[in-house]
C-alpha cells in the first residue's frame, strides 16, 4: 500500500515537472530586425525567455529631442526594450547611464559599454546639429535575466544593434 502510494506520488511529481518544462521552450521566431537595425536573431533571443508569442513595438517621442523606444514582448509581457537619446558632445556610456539612473555598473571595453545588473549603455559618435548633439546612446534593458552572463549577452547585442542602429541616424561626417 505504502509502495503503490509512494509509485502514484512519483509519477504526480513527474507529471507537474514534465508540465513545467513544457512552458521552457521559445516557441516564436525572433526577427533578423529588431526596429530598423538589422541584428542576428540569436543575440535577441539569448536575451529573451521561454514563451510562445513574439511582437515587436517601435516607438519615438514627440519631444524636441526624440527618444526612441522599442519593446519585445513575449506573450504579451515586455522582456527586453530598448532606449535610445540624443546626447551632447564628450558623453560616455557611465553619464549616460546616470543620466538614465543606471547605477552600479561597470565599464568595459575602455569605458564603451556601462553593464549593470539588468541593463546597459553604450553611446555612438553620431553629430547632429537639429538636435545639437553628436552622440546617441542605447539602452538595453531585461526583464527577466536568465543565466549569469547576462552582461555578456547585453554587450554583444548592444555593439550590434548600437552600430546597425547607427545607420538609420541623421548623423552628419
């Protein structure tokens, strides 16, 4: 009785995990193009959590100095957006991460790139005189991190998207 017992609780045990790990795949396709830029789809995806639906939203500010936004969502909960912002000459990734109140992070790459624990910056010479800036910085931010070297995975999207990004800019030589 006990050994029959202890047999259905096993196999109820094993029906919830088997269930749980059903819901661990991506099941959605990840675009080569993430709001204008061209990126290889694995540096998005490395990034994003198990679901079944993917959208993307692109979006620009009003204001006289646009930010640019984009949104992935997965089932319908944004996991991964992207900030960019118009910024004047001589600002590093750290200002502009403090700018952004993105604290506690660190530099890499000679000061490229500011990693923090859930987001990162870079900025890209891009001089515009509409705007008076001559840098623009992205922003990447996950919601939900899975494994340790998110930073890593944050990085190598940002050189990415930061540089196609760059292309769709009005930057004057």
């Amino acid at each position: 009785m006990i050994r029959g017992r202890a047999i259905a609780g096993l196999v109820t045990l094993s029906t919830i995990f088997l269930a749980g790990c059903s819901g661990e795949e991506k099941n959605y396709a990840v675009p080569d193009e993430l709001c204008g830029a061209q990126v290889k789809s694995e540096l998005i995806k490395s990034l994003l959590p198990s679901g079944d639906e993917i959208r993307v939203v692109d979006e620009e500010s009003k204001s006289t100095s646009p930010h640019h936004f984009c949104e992935v969502l997965v089932d319908d909960k944004v996991e991964l957006s992207t900030e960019g912002v118009w910024q004047p000459a001589g600002t590093t990734a750290k200002e502009a991460a403090e700018k952004s109140l993105v604290f506690n992070t660190h530099s890499t790459e000679g000061g490229k790139f500011a990693i923090g624990e859930r987001r990162a910056l870079t900025v890209v010479d891009c001089k515009n005189p509409k705007y008076k800036a001559e840098r623009f910085s992205f922003e990447v931010e996950v919601n939900h991190p899975e494994g340790e070297e998110i930073g890593d995975k944050m990085q190598s999207f940002l050189a990415a998207f930061s540089e196609a990004y760059r292309k769709t800019l009005s930057c004057e030589s």
